[in-house]
C-alpha cells in the first residue's frame, strides 16, 4: 500500500512539473515583444486571466461577447471577467493584497498615473504600432505615462454632448443652439415656455465638472486645460475663474433647473436624464452630459431617438471650440506581463473587437480605423465619429487627476458651488484641496 | 431566581389591571404604529414588482391605480443573475459556520469559566466581557493584511474565522452567565455517576443550556446573514449578499429593479429564523444579561 | 454563587494517589485550557493583536514604510470633514439610544395591554431581520424629496393640501415689466383703461380646460377691462402684446385695487379678459391675486445637508426600536406579581407605580438596552453609506464611516484609517470600562 502511494505522488509530482515546464517555455517565446501585426502561433497562447472594469449588467454581457471573440482566435486562454461599479477601489485593494488582475479596464487614467507610481502596470510598447496606427495622437498621447505606453482605450465616452427633448424645444420654436450665449438664450425661452431647461444629476459630482471642462477647453483653450490638469497653474487662474462665473449664468437660475438647485443636489444622474425624458411633462428641456444618456434613456424610459430626443454638439464659446470634445474612456493596463495578457491588449486595440461591441450598441469606439457604419443609429455614428476624429480631444480633467481630489474633492467643491454660486470661494476651495492631494 | 426565568416566561398582566387604561386608544395608537412600521418594507416589496421605468417615475403607491403594471420580471432576472446566487450561497455557509463554530467555542470557554475552577477564572471573565466593546473596525486594517498574507482574503474560511472571533465575547457572556444559574446538585449528581468534565459537558450542560444558546444561534444568523462591511472589505468575489447589492450598482443606470427584489428575497430566511425561533431568542437573551 | 472546585469533589477516577498539590495545580490547569483554548486562539488573532496592530500601524504612513509619529493624529484633527464627523457621533450618540429606549418602553407598556402582542412584537422586531443595508435603500426611496416620488413627503403634501390649496399657476412669472413682480399692472388706471397682464413660464399643459385664443381688450368707458393671458410664442415672441396663437387663461381671479385695497374681484373668461364695471374716477390698479401663484408642497428635503443626519437616524430607530420593546417587554413580564399588588393595595396612581416600582424594577434591562445602543451607534456604518447621497456624505459622515472611507475606498490610506479606529476605540473606553465594572461588581 505504502509503495503504490509513493509512486502515485511521484508520478503526480512528475506531470506537475511537465505542466510548468510547458508554462514556462511559452514565456521564452513571445519573450520579443511587438513590432508589426504578427500574432505568435495562437493555439500556443494559453492560460487563464483576470479581467476587471467598470461594466456590469448589460455592459457586462456586451463586453463578454468581446472576450468571446477573443477566445475564439486564443482558444486555449480562458478570460475570467469581473465588473464592479468603483474599478479603482476594487484594484487597489487587490494590487495592496498582491493579487492583481491580469488586465483590467481603468475608467480614468489618473488610476493609471497612481497604478504607475506605486509600480504596478507593466508598459504596453509592444502593441505600440498597433496603437498608433489606430488612434489619433491626443489618443495615444492619454496612454503615455513618462515617455512610456501603458495603456490603450478600448471604450470611449464623447462627453461634449447635449440631450435634448425634442418635443419640449418644438413647443418652444427654438433649434439647437450652436454658441453658448445662444444655448443661455434658449434656456430662457424654454423656461418662458414653462419647462425648465436643464436637469443635472448634481448628486454625483461628475455631472458638475462635466459641464466646467467643457466650457474650460473651449474658453482657456487646449494649452491652458493640459496646464491645469497636471497642476502647473493653479485653481484660482483667472480663466478658471471666467468658467466658473459663465457657470452661474445657468446655476444661478434655480427655477430653471428641474427640482432647484436643492432637488438636483439629491438626484443621482439616471433620474436627471428620466426627468427630461418621461413621456409625458418632462421634469427639463436637457441634460448636458455625455454620450451614455441614450443608453440610460433606454433602460429607464419610453422616449425614442429622434422622435422623442436628439443630440447637438457642446456649443462653441466665443466662436471657439466648436468640434473640440472633452471625452472619457476607459483604458486598458496590464498588471502581470504573460503571452494571454499581451494578446488581450493587441486584440482590445484593434477594430475588430471594438465592432463587436458597437455593433450592440451602447458603446463608442475611440478607434479611428473601426468602420462607423457598423453603429447602429444615426446618433451614435454622429458622437462617435466626433470622438475618434475629433482634431482636440481632451481627456476628462476630473479623471486625469489624483483620486483624492479628482474624485472625491473636486466634486464636493463644485456641488458647494452649484448651491452658491460663489465664484472667488470655489476658486480658492478648488485650488485647495489640489493642492493637497498633488503633495 | 435564573432557573424559574429559564423554565417559562412569566405570566402576563392580570386583567384588572388591563382595565385600568382605556383600551380603545391604545389598540388605536398601536395600530397606527404597526402600519407605519410595515409601509417601508411594503414599499420596497411593491418596488420589487415594478418595472424599472415606472419606479423610477412615480412613487410605489400609484400602483393601486394602476394594478397591471405589477410584474414579476425583476424576481425572475434575480435567479439568473449569477453573482446574486452565488452571493446567497456564500452567505449561506459563512452563516451556518459561523454560528455552528461560536456557539460550540462560546458553549466550551462559558462552561469553563462557570464551573472550573482555575486562577484568573474571574479575571479571564472580565476582560473578555470587556472585549464586547471592540469594534469590528479595529481589525479590519491588520486583517485586511493579514488575510492576505495568509490566503484567507475572499474566503469563505476567512469570513467564517472573523465572525465567529467576533461573536465569542457576547456569547461566552452569554452562557457563562447561563450556565452558572444551573443548579449545584444538578452539576453534583452527574459527577457522582462517574462522568469526565467532557461527558458532562455534552451530556448535561450543553442540552441544559438550550434556550441560551438558541439565544446566541438566532442572533448569529441575523446578524452574519445581514452582515455588509466585514464582507464588504475582506472579500472580492465571494462578497455576501449585502455588498453583493451594494455591487449591483450600475454605473450610469439606476438599479431598483436588482436590489429590490434581492433585498427582499435574502430578507426571508433571517425573517423565517426569526419567526420561528422568537421565544428562544428574548429568553435566552434576558436569563443571559439580566439577573 | 461560588463555583465548585472539581479536585477538591471529585477524585482521579483512574485511582492513582493524589498528587501532590503543585502538580494538582497544573492539571487543573489542563482542563480550562483544553475548554478555553478555541475561544482564546481566536480572541487573541482577531481581537487583541489586531487591537495593538491597529494603534502601532496608525503610527506609519499611508503605504506603511514609513514612520511618521503623530503626522497621521495631527491630520484627523484638522481636517473639517472628521470635525464633522466626530460632531455628528456626538448627535447619535446624544440623540439615538436615549430615543430607541424611550419609545422602546412607552411601545413596551403598552403592548401589554392587548391581546395580539405578539402580532405586533413580530412587527415591530421584523426590521432587524433586514440588512441593515436593504434598510438604507428602503429609506432612501422614501426619503425622496418630489412628492411623486417620495413616500414620506407625498402623506406630508397630502396632509399639507387639506389646509392649504395649490394654485392654478405655480411657476409662472410676469412676462415683462409692465407687471410687477407681485404681479400687479404698473400703470395706474382710469375708467375706459386697458391692462395686458402677459404671464410666461406657464406650461402649455398648465393652461385650464376651455382656453381659447386670448384677446386684446377693448377700452370701455366705466370700466376698467383687461386680458390675462400665456405671453408666450414659439422663438418667444413680443412679450407684452397679445399674438395670435398665445392662450388666455380662464378662471384666474383679478383684484381691482384702490391704493392697497382689494375693493372687488373679477374672474377671467375663456379668453383671458375680464371687466371691471361701473368705474369711475381713477387711481385703479389691477393685480392677478397671489392665490393663483401659491406653491405647490415642495416636500421636506430629507437628503439635504442639515436634515440627513437625523434621517438617518430616524431609519435606524425603524430597526432598533423593535429590539428595545421586545426586551422591555420581557422584563415587565418578569416583575413579579406580588410587588405590583402590594403597591396597589397601598394606594396610588398607575403614573405612581410606573415611576416608583416598576421604572426601578426595570432599571437593570433599561441599561442593559441603554448602553447597547450606545455600543451600536458608535459602529454604524451600512445606514450611512446606504442612504446619504454623494453630495451629502461629507454632512453624514462619523468615525466609522471616516475610517472605511480613508482606507478602503480607493484612497488606501492605512495610515490615516487606523489613526481614526485607534480614536474611535478610545471612544469605546468608557463603555469598556462601565462593562468590565458592573460585570465585576455582579461577580
């Protein structure tokens, strides 16, 4: 008895250390790394990877249908995916117990910017061609940490957008405004037409800062925004300044914007956009946010597009800035470098898996090479398209910076100033607490 | 004095003195109450069965209007939705562990502390009475930590081990205090017959014991079932129920139609255990504290 | 009572000679040991290491590489947001347990006197059976500040409109000065004038039934006449003059005013116009009354900044107050008869007896509640995160919530979260200490 037991565990020792062998001569190989759109052999990839992002629900189903795509050019590598609504926290507590994910979608590059400090990504310059070749260079650029590629955007959010209800602007007799100062006047007109023109999800602070980089961009200008988002100009510059006080002309009017000031402060983003578009008395004329309110309007209301909602463009300022667009994206970063990881990361970055998903719906590619005939509506070939061609892309400023501040302070700070309209306090609060979380 | 408290619960008020308050206005007033304690978990529970356009809309109580707008889609997207099920799982075993494994430790420590003597048995006592105080909130940064090191993190294992840590002191207060109260020549006449401290333990003590550790059973269960923060920070996949929930939140959507349901549906087994189990509970709980 | 000493009763079984008495010592030793060892192995790794881990760790930087001395102490106390924080435990702890305990006790007495108390103690107990995170969400759905959509302020508009009526137009506003702010015509009028009360921010849905093209008011000698009317056209029109296509607004009540007295009231019709007969003189001025503008109830806001904490805690008496009335009631039913009748038998009130017998009686369960409570509050965490909406977490907020947040919540610093347990477990001492004294005193 005791005999065969001994040669049952040599012989499970042995093939065990068979199957390592094998694991680590895959290593060796693809030990090169990329130029060109060469795959290695790719029955020889194999392994199983973890993968984190922000989407769940049906995004989640959405995206496994990507990862299906993916499995069938890979069939040997087995994709786990995990969604969770705060990624960032959900990653930081894994990289601090020593077990990240493999791959994972970061929805703001400054969670890249910290993951890279604390020395946790693994640089992506194998796919560098790849990447070039598919994106515009403000696109590339966002992926870029000191000189180095660590990580591509495989979703993007066009968040230069206006929603509008297009029954409520007919009643009205107004068009999409193209300037801001015709987009104020229009807000008047509405009210005067006894519908409040705006309806923000104040509740979540992002809805806030949105609408200041929006106007930031197209006011300071591209130079000025990368400025401030890497903190060499502070909160309290005069163009900062000059965007928080074109702000007031709309918060300053709380009986133009559904629920008050108070109301909105309570209202998370979903409720804002049914506010405007519940069949019938709609709440608000428009929601400035970005191009995910359709998504929200399907799964929460009965409005149709074009019939019942319609998008414009994030009105010019002055006469500038007309096509810029202030976007998000979720990025993907690699934390462990092994063969299935690198070959996620190439096929992420290129059209065909962003067809996968667009043809859904519910999703903008940032890739300029992916058809946009695949989208399925009108409205999203309009913002997507926008998106990947766009000459000025800026990433979304409140995500470029650190999480204590860009996502936590940041938002505070603007819902205080949603309430009151204090220019110079919001000024200095702003430039506060950056300065606290850049120490 | 413990040991009629053990035996039944005392008999209720006379009638003479029922006479004495008018009756009419306190049937009323309570009956207000009662209805006003149940509308917000009958609110949840008509949420539940509406779609999310129409929550999301108008208020639940326009659905006496509107009677046909009551679905059970929400209930039946719940069970395929698979991080849910799986979460009730989870949360199934961390429960049942983590009542088995505190009420046996719990019984054993009470046992000793009552009917052995040792030196430092009072002072063993106190101290640990005086760890009921602890937070769970102290230990969470050096078990975060640890577990990770350990491979606890996100185990089931893990979650079992610090709840029950945590459920010892109320519970070795608990039945030490209990089994203090049974009677001297009970404890006598058993070793007389020749038994060892353990037969003794399981033979005599631990059947005498019953109410209070039924007491310390159900408090367990409602408590580890509906627990949100130790899962919440000590696990990632196999979160359970209640962060499961709190994970259920979608990024630009809002989600009463998952939590609603969920809500309710991992409500019904602390709410059955409860029920059924209600008179163990306020008498083991008041012959332990209170004497 | 005294514990039995088991070697001193009962001798080795196996029939060996007594041992000499240190060795007694020692094996006596051996028992409680084998009993105690489960709970102490555990009470040790997750209760007492972690108790000095936490206080030790509070003392090293975020990553946990670094000594810092009291860097960590020094930046809780200055930050406002734990000030808050450490303010609004102050309000739990002042405010919650004394509440539950109370209204506890009053629901326990009178429970007693019905007959489906054990109906109502289900009840009533039910909600601790819930997550206390469910709970959050149920109240939060409540709390909702629209009347719409908000349980609770849609019983208060219903309570608030049995005394007070909504007005036909809420929102509306003058559409140009020619009307003032309180809605009165600037021009003082004479006999045979005319008066445009133009309105906008009127909803075309807001109008009443029957509207019809509004109309420009004909001058009529003895009379003051007017139109009221929505001054607006698609694109906004000429606010101030009556355009084709823009609605009178029938059934509005008109003042006519004389210096600042209402001497009469006419309604408008269809149209929007009105009349004022049998004028004469001058120094009229006509007002659309401010009835028609009154508000409609705009709910209480729960999830505001100044009233959250005590919504909170409002959720929390839902679930708390259940278990207090449960336990006091059974330890009413525990007094004994005898007591209750004697005190009867001597004279006196229910009210007398309540206070001086039976409140004293209960005392041992009251604390036992009381400081539970107390314990409870301090740890609250799901409540909070559960119902305050983002904008309002920094007015919520308290130690614990504080001490996730810093740690767990993506800003990881360990640093800063075990600075505020190690401030939080000091705030435990006190309850520690009443614990351990009354537990010895009982021995």
């Amino acid at each position: 008895m005791k005999s065969r037991r001994w040669a049952l565990l040599f012989a499970l020792a042995l093939a065990l250390s068979v199957i390592a062998a094998g694991c680590g001569g895959g290593d060796d190989e693809e030990g090169e790394g990329g130029g060109g759109t060469t795959a290695a052999a790719a029955e020889d990839v194999s392994g199983t990877i973890s993968t984190v992002a922000v989407w769940t629900g049906a995004e989640a189903k959405a995206f496994q249908k990507v990862v299906d795509g993916f499995q069938e050019k890979y069939p040997n590598v087995t994709v786990k995916y995990k969604g969770a609504k705060d990624p960032g926290q959900v990653i930081s507590t894994a990289v601090q117990g020593g077990n990240p994910p493999d791959v994972a979608a970061l929805n703001s590059p400054g969670l890249m910017f910290d993951f890279v400090d604390q020395g946790a990504l693994k640089p992506i310059d194998f796919a560098k061609s790849d990447i070039q070749a598919n994106y515009t260079p403000d696109w590339v650029k966002n992926g870029t940490v000191n000189g180095k590629l660590y990580g591509v955007f495989f979703k993007g959010a066009n968040k230069s957008t206006v929603w509008y209800n297009t029954h409520a602007f007919e009643d009205a007799g107004i068009e999409p405004p193209a300037t801001w100062e015709d987009l104020i006047a229009a807000g008047n007109t509405l009210k005067n037409s006894g519908v409040p023109a705006y309806a923000f999800g104040a509740g979540e602070g992002w809805t806030l800062t949105d609408l200041f980089e929006n106007l930031y961009l197209r006011i300071a200008g591209a130079e000025k925004y990368d400025q401030l988002a890497e903190h060499k100009i502070p909160w309290t510059d005069p163009s900062v300044k000059e965007t928080l006080t074109e702000m007031t002309k709309i918060f300053k009017d709380s009986g133009n914007i559904a629920g008050g000031t108070s109301g909105a402060l309570q209202m998370q983003f979903p409720d804002s956009v049914s506010q405007v578009f519940q069949p019938s008395d709609p709440k608000a004329a428009m929601v400035i946010e970005g191009d995910f309110v359709p998504g929200v309007v399907a799964g929460q209301t009965q409005a149709k597009p074009q019939t019942d909602y319609n998008v414009f463009k994030f009105p010019s300022v002055d006469g500038k800035g007309a096509d810029d667009v202030v976007g998000g994206g979720d990025i993907v970063v690699m934390f462990k470098d092994n063969p299935a990881a690198r070959a996620l990361v190439k096929y992420l970055a290129s059209p065909e898996a962003a067809e996968i998903w667009a043809r859904q719906g519910g999703f903008s590619s940032p890739n300029k090479s992916l058809d946009t005939s695949v989208y399925p509506d009108e409205i999203t070939r309009t913002t997507a398209s926008a998106l990947a061609q766009a000459e000025t892309f800026r990433f979304d400023l409140s995500d470029l910076q650190p999480s204590e501040f860009g996502g936590d302070a940041m938002f505070t700070d603007l819902q205080d100033f949603f309430k009151t309209s204090d220019v110079d306090a919001t000024a200095k609060k702003l430039e506060k607490d950056a300065a606290a979380a850049y120490k | 004095m413990a040991a009629a408290e053990v035996s039944q619960p005392a008999m209720r008020s006379d009638a003479t003195f029922r006479n004495r308050i008018a009756n009419a206005p306190v049937n009323f007033f309570l009956l207000l109450i009662g209805i006003a304690w149940l509308v917000p978990a009958a609110g949840l529970f008509v949420t539940s069965l509406l779609p999310p356009e129409v929550s999301n809309a108008e208020g639940w109580w326009n659905v006496f209007s509107n009677p046909s707008e009551l679905t059970f889609d929400n209930y039946s997207q719940l069970f395929d939705n698979d991080q849910i099920t799986h979460a009730l799982f989870v949360t199934a075993q961390v429960t049942i562990g983590a009542t088995v494994l505190p009420v046996l430790f719990a019984a054993l420590a009470g046992y000793a502390l009552a009917w052995i003597d040792f030196p430092g048995a009072d002072l063993v006592f106190v101290a640990i009475v005086g760890l009921m105080v602890v937070p769970i909130q102290m230990a969470l940064i050096p078990m975060f930590t640890l577990y990770n090191k350990a491979n606890l993190y996100d185990t089931v294992p893990g979650l079992i081990l610090f709840h029950t840590a945590f459920a010892l002191p109320l519970g070795i207060f608990l039945l030490r205090n209990f089994f203090i109260g049974i009677p001297k020549d009970l404890m006598e006449a058993a070793r007389i017959d020749g038994a060892s401290e353990w037969r003794l333990f399981f033979k005599v003590v631990l059947p005498l014991g019953l109410p209070a550790i039924a007491a310390l059973a159900i408090f367990q269960v409602l408590f580890v079932w509906n627990d949100f923060l130790i899962g919440f920070v000590l696990a990632q996949d196999n979160t359970p129920i209640a962060p499961t929930l709190a994970g259920q939140l979608r990024q630009f959507g809002s989600n009463l139609d998952v939590i609603a349901p969920a809500s309710f549906f991992s409500a019904v087994i602390p709410l059955t255990v409860f029920a059924l189990f209600q008179r163990y509970f306020v008498q083991g709980l008041l012959a332990g504290s209170v004497k | 009572m005294t514990s039995t000493s088991v070697r001193a009763e009962f001798p080795n079984p196996v029939g060996t000679p007594p041992a000499p008495r240190q060795r007694a010592r020692i094996r006596a030793l051996g028992l409680p040991a084998s009993f105690l060892a489960p709970a102490a192995i555990l009470l040790g790794i997750w209760l007492i290491y972690p108790m000095v881990a936490t206080v030790v760790r509070a003392f090293f930087d975020d990553r946990g590489d670094k000594f810092v001395w009291f860097e960590n102490f020094d930046r809780m106390f200055s930050d406002p947001i734990i000030h808050t924080a450490i303010k609004n435990n102050v309000i739990w702890i002042l405010v919650a347990p004394i509440a539950v305990t109370a209204f506890g006790l009053l629901l326990a007495v009178l429970t007693e006197r019905i007959v489906w108390a054990s109906a109502l103690k289900i009840v009533l107990f039910m909600p601790l059976a819930i997550s206390l995170f469910a709970v959050g969400v149920i109240w939060r759905i409540m709390y909702r500040e629209d009347t719409e959509q908000g349980a609770i302020n849609a019983s208060l508009k219903v309570v608030h409109d049995v005394f007070k009526d909504e007005g036909v137009l809420p929102d509306a506003r003058p559409s140009s000065d020619a009307v003032s702010d309180r809605f009165v015509f600037t021009k003082q009028l004479s006999a045979g004038d005319t008066a445009l009360l133009g309105l906008t921010a009127i909803s075309p849905r807001e109008v009443p039934e029957g509207s019809t093209q509004a109309v420009e008011p004909q001058s009529t000698s003895g009379a003051i006449t007017g139109v009221v009317w929505r001054d607006f056209s698609p694109g906004g029109g000429t606010p101030g003059t009556v355009e084709n296509g823009e609605l009178g607004i029938p059934g509005v009540t008109i003042n006519l005013l004389r210096g600042s007295n209402t001497i009469e009231t006419a309604t408008s019709e269809n149209d929007g116009s009105f009349e004022f007969a049998d004028i004469s003189g001058s120094g009229y001025r006509v007002q659309v009354a401010p009835k028609t503008f009154a508000q409609p109830y705009g709910g209480v806001s729960w999830l505001g900044a100044s009233l959250i904490t005590p919504s909170i805690i409002i959720a929390f008496l839902w679930t708390s107050v259940g278990f207090a009335m449960v336990i006091i009631g059974a330890g009413l039913s525990a007094i004994p008869r005898d007591v209750l009748e004697a005190a009867r038998t001597d004279g006196g009130s229910e009210l007398q007896i309540f206070r001086r017998v039976t409140i004293p009686l209960l005392m041992p369960v009251l604390t036992v509640v009381f400081v539970t409570q107390m314990i409870g509050v301090l740890k609250i965490f799901d409540l909070i995160y559960a119902i305050a909406p983002g904008s309002v977490q920094n007015h919520a907020t308290t130690l614990a919530f504080e001490m996730w947040k810093r740690s767990f919540s993506g800003q990881n610093n360990f640093g800063l979260g075990a600075a505020i347990a190690a401030f939080l477990m000091l705030l435990f001492l006190p309850f520690l200490i009443y614990q351990v004294r009354s537990q010895r005193r009982n021995l």
